[in-house]
C-alpha cells in the first residue's frame, strides 16, 4: 500500500518541483542549455513508467475501502 502510494505521489511532486524552478528561471528555464528542461522531460515520462496516476490511486482506494467492506 506504501509503494503504491509513493508510486503516484513522488513523480508528481518531481514534477511540481521541477516546474516551480523553471518558473523561477523563466524564459532561460525552458531553454535546452539548462538541466531544468531535460529534467523536465524525464519526470514527465517517469509518471507514466510504471502505469499512470489513476492505475496507483485506485489501487491505494481498493486497498483502504477493502479494510471496510
């Protein structure tokens, strides 16, 4: 249940996080000279490595709600 809840949330804190600091950059953020694009790229597809967001969270729901029913 723990992996599978780091499964959803890490990727997408990478992410926030990445995004924040290209904001933070602007323009020169975005621009392939700086490690922040790749970065970028690479989380964005580390979300979708192993399944997406929703294939995660609806694991974690089945396995809380399992404890109730």
């Amino acid at each position: 249940q723990q992996i599978a809840m780091i499964k959803a949330i890490a990727p997408t804190m990478l992410c926030n996080v990445i995004d924040r600091a290209i904001q933070i950059h602007g323009a020169k953020g975005v621009c392939q000279d700086t490690f922040l694009a790749s970065a970028y790229a690479k989380a964005r597809t580390l979300r979708l490595a192993d399944g997406p967001d929703e294939v995660h969270l609806n694991a974690i729901a089945k396995m809380e709600m399992s404890e109730y029913l």
